[in-house]
C-alpha cells in the first residue's frame, strides 16, 4: 500500500485529490473516535467518552456531514454532562456554543444544545436566555425540515441515566424539535413562572412555498425551443404540421395495437416479413368490419372468456397467435395440447396456417361473409389458433375442437387467396409455392 505523503509534487497530488483523500481520513477518524468514545463508555470513562464524541462531531465535516450521524453525536455529549456525575468544562461549553451558533446545522441539534446550556447554566439569566433561544429555533422550522427523518433516542423514553442503551428509532424531526422544545418551556416554566413573557415566542413569517410553475421540471434550453412565428401563414403551417404529427402518432399507435391484436395471425402469405403478415380476417376491412369490434371479440383459448378494453389478453411469445386471460389458462393449455402445436414466430413459411377451437365462436353474424369468402363451411368457423398438422402443397389438414373434434382438409388456395380489394392482394404470390 502506498502511503501518501503531502509533499509531493502537485502535479501528481492534484488539489482536489488531496481534499478528497483528507476528507476521507476525517470521516475515517470520525468513526474511529465513535467506537473509541463506546468502548470508553463501557468502562464507566464518561470524561473520555464525551471526549470522543465531540471529535467524532468535528471529523465528520461539522454540519455537512450525515445528519443522523451528527445528531446522536450531540445526544451522546449532552447525556454525558447532563446525565452523569461529570462537571462541564470551558471546552465544553464552547463546543456547545459552536453547535448552536451554526446555522447550518439542523433543527434538533441546535435544540437539544440549546436546553442542555440552559440546565447548565450557573446564573438565572443564562438560563432563560438560552432555553428561549431553544423554543425560538423550534419555531422556524419549514414542513420539509419538520418531515426529515433522522435516528436518534425515542423521544417517548424518559431517559434517567447515561445510556447508549437508549432506544435508537428513526423519527421525523418535528417530533424531535417538538419534545424538546416542550421539555425547555417546562424547565423556563420553572423559572420565571407560567406566565411570564419570556414564554411568549412569536412565530416569525416564513416564506410562502414556491408556486408550482417554479417547482415544475424546466423547460426546453431558449436555443431547443421552437421559433415563434412571424406571421398568419407560418402559423397555419405550424398548426397542419402539429395536426400531421398527431395523425402519424396516432397510426402509429393503432398500427402497434394492430400487430399485437389475436385477428393477425392467419398465416404468413409469402410476404418478406411474415410476423407483419400475421392476420387473421384479412378479409375484415373489406366486410365492413372495425378492428375494434373484432377486438372485442377475442377469446381465451383455454376457457373462452372475452378480453376487456382495460384488461387485453396476453398472447403467446413463442408464437404469438396464441392468447389467454390468466396464466393457469396458459399452464393448462400448454400442457393440454399448445406444447405440441407451438412454434417460434420465426418459423413461419408461406402456407403455415393456423385456426382457433370452433366452440370458442358463438357463430357471430359477421362471420358469415368471411366464412363463404375463404370457402368454409357454415358453423365451421376458421379462427387463428390451432397449427397446422398438415400440409402437402396443395391442401391443409386442420384439426377443430369441439363438435368438430375432426381434421378437416381445406384446399389450400382456397385458405390462402385474398379478395382483389384488399391492400395486401398480389396475384403473383399466388398460388403459394409449396414449402
């Protein structure tokens, strides 16, 4: 290990180097002197342990160091003199004195320092100086330093004994400021009477909280924001512009619903990227059907309930056709029968077809177009789901559940031709190639 040595050149000790490796040593003494003030403590050394204390207060950084750190520091050095037989020194009290006159410090040190002067102070005067000083501190405090947490001694345990034994909980500072702030108007009382002025603290006027617009995140730097514009056509431009955007995002948007939607999944028809080719009811736009509605219509594939607007199916990541409402229907079908029939999206081919249980359909109206559209029969309804198990080029072997627990063979440009009106019609690709 290398040891550092101040005298070094600065151009290997950079400054700010040196300050951050003293500053380390300091936090490092600081503790050092925290467990040195307990062990003294524990051989009944109260002198010592004071001591240390108030060193463990002054390597720690002072009023930029942890404040639960500092505090109980300060608990410990105010019980040392109050609580036990030691008399308090000149260093003491100046040491006390620095910790209240430090503005920068928090609240409950400055408090608890504040009333431990008061009790130790040797004439009249000191004493109800100080001890005002404590209740006019504990009314300046801001809701935010109200609500710091800090840990330190249960203000609820009467503590009548030097103790690092003392429960340690972690409280809100207004509840600490409040019980000692309570405990200097009890011991002022004392003195002056209960109803002598010097219990009168006005509360002082503090600043109002800032209006929202200040506590809101900033905006945009001046050089990231828009121009304005100059004139009425620039103006209508912005606005098409502004109304064109929210026409992109919003296809966008149904463009990513789309592809997530169960009516995508017929097959791959040769198209270059077959998990964008994924649809069922290719035929729907052309029968007048809304996407939404045929939405609404999709159903578990285990136990056929319908997917809410608020609550969408999840679909398979393996293949992404298949789609439940829970994951026990996605245990049960796995196992049941969708372990077998599963593939990876990217399996895909022109030709690989897929259809859903027919008992999960209630033979909507809606259908019937599609059904005489793709050549299946009346009450068979072709719905994505089922792989299929069969394929020789030219027909498809499809397996159905319920009443039509059967394979059935549908011709295969019969399955795969699309109406001429559809966006995604090209004769060429027809009729497919055989796999």
């Amino acid at each position: 290990m290398v040891k550092y040595d101040e005298t070094e050149d600065d151009e290997e000790n950079p400054p700010d180097y040196r300050g951050m490796r003293q500053l380390q040593q300091q936090y490092q003494w600081s503790h050092e002197c925290l467990d040195a003030g307990a062990a003294a403590y524990a051989k009944r050394k109260y002198r010592a342990a004071v001591d240390l204390y108030a060193a463990a207060y002054r390597h720690s950084g002072g009023s930029s160091g942890s404040f639960s750190f500092r505090y109980y520091c300060v608990v410990m050095v105010t019980n040392g003199l109050t609580q036990t037989d030691l008399n308090a020194t000149e260093k003491d009290i100046r040491f006390l004195k620095e910790v209240l006159a430090d503005e920068n410090e928090e609240h409950a040190s400055r408090v608890r320092v504040a009333v431990v002067l008061g009790a130790l102070a040797t004439n009249i005067t000191d004493s109800v100086t100080n001890l005002r000083r404590a209740l006019e501190i504990s009314v300046t405090m801001s809701k935010d330093q109200r609500e710091a947490r800090v840990v330190g001694p249960d203000p609820k345990e009467d503590a009548d004994k030097f103790s690092q034994e003392t429960s340690m909980v972690q409280t809100q500072q207004g509840v600490l400021v409040d019980a000692l702030a309570q405990e200097a108007r009890d011991h002022l009382t004392r003195i002056v009477g209960a109803d002598a002025k010097e219990l009168q603290v006005k509360v002082p006027e503090l600043p109002p909280p800032a209006p929202p617009s200040i506590c809101d995140p900033p905006g945009p730097a001046p050089e990231e924001r828009p121009p304005a514009p100059k004139s009425e056509k620039e103006v209508k431009k912005m606005a098409k512009e502004k109304k064109k955007q929210e026409a992109l995002l919003e296809a966008q948007k149904e463009a990513a619903r789309r592809e997530r939607a169960l009516v995508r999944g017929r097959y791959a028809m040769g198209m270059d990227d077959p998990t964008a080719a994924d649809r069922l009811f290719i035929a729907a736009p052309d029968l007048g059907l809304e996407q939404a509605k045929i939405d609404s219509m999709l159903k578990c594939y285990m136990c056929g309930e319908c997917a809410l607007p608020h609550e969408p199916h999840e679909f398979c990541s393996k293949c992404h056709l298949a789609c439940y409402c829970s994951r026990d229907c996605q245990k049960q079908h796995w196992k049941w029968r969708h372990k077998r029939e599963c593939r990876p999206k990217e399996d895909f081919k022109p030709g690989d077809y897929a259809c859903l249980d027919a008992k999960k359909v209630v033979n909507p109206a809606e259908y019937d177009d599609l059904a005489q559209h793709v050549g299946v029969g009346h009450g068979i309804w072709l719905i994505v789901g089922v792989l299929a198990s069969y394929d020789d080029g030219h027909n498809v072997r499809v397996t159905m559940d319920g009443r039509d627990a059967t394979s059935k063979v549908f011709g295969r440009e019969v399955l795969c031709r699309l109406p001429p009106s559809s966006p995604d019609f090209n004769p060429q690709k027809l009729p497919l190639t055989p796999k």
